[in-house]
C-alpha cells in the first residue's frame, strides 16, 4: 500500500515538509548567506542592514507561522503583513527576481522532497509579486 504525500498547504503539512524550526532555519540561512554573497543579489543585499541577524530571525518566524507552523513572527513582534512591511523599499521586477533567484537556491539545498521544492518557491512567488506591485502602486502615486 502507498502512502499518501502529504497534502502540503493544509494545517501543518507544509512546516513539517520544510522540517519545522530547524528546517526553516536552514531555508533562511541559505537564503541569506546567498543573498549576501551572490553580485545577482547586490540591489536587495544593499535594502538590509549589514548585520542581517535580525532579518534573519523575522524571515524564520514568518515562514514558521506561514508554513502552519507556529506563529513565532505574532508571538514576538505582532501581526505583519508582507506589502506593509516592504512598502518602504522600491521593489520592481528585478528585485523580486534577484529575491525569488536568491529563495529558488536556498530550496535547492534544503533536504526537501522535490514535490514540496516545488510547492514552496510556487508559494513564495506570490508574497513576492504583492510586494512588487504595492511598490509599483506607490511609486505611481508618488
């Protein structure tokens, strides 16, 4: 008999597919440490700060919560949503492209099953493309 995949979006199949905490923290740790070398990545390295720990941290307890995991990013620093947040930086195509290239390699690391490699950079592409269009909308109206 076969066992079923896991059905990935629904309560917490997704955190525990990415390998709960430490997973995620594996995930944000790849990201960041590509982000932070790869010249592709140079315009949205130079949007954070130089020392990206914290950046770290809340890019984990985001994903956590957003995974269906625990809701860490709530617990310590309130509610988020991901436009709001970023409304501050311009972020056009290439930026979301340098980030989702950035993501795309970090998921490549991950010990991941390919169904979920998959699943999750399909995910990321929408918070990613919201950010780009609620800066494009302030830009306009700028």
């Amino acid at each position: 008999m076969a066992i079923a995949e896991p059905g990935y979006g629904n309560a917490d199949a997704s955190f525990k597919a990415a390998g709960e905490l430490a997973g995620v923290t594996a995930l944000v740790d790849a990201f960041y440490d590509i982000m932070d070398s790869a010249p592709q990545a140079a315009a949205i390295r130079a949007m954070h700060p130089a020392d990206l720990g914290e950046s770290r941290r809340k890019l984990c307890y985001f994903l956590c919560g957003w995974l269906g995991g625990p809701r860490l990013y709530q617990q310590h620093y309130g509610s988020i949503n991901i436009p709001e947040v970023h409304q501050h930086l311009a972020v056009a195509g290439a930026e979301r492209d340098a980030w989702l290239w950035c993501m795309q390699r970090a998921i490549d690391r991950q010990p991941y099953a390919l169904s979920f490699k998959d699943y999750l950079y399909r995910q990321l592409c929408v918070p990613a493309e919201r950010v780009r269009q609620r800066s494009a909308l302030r830009r306009a109206r700028d």
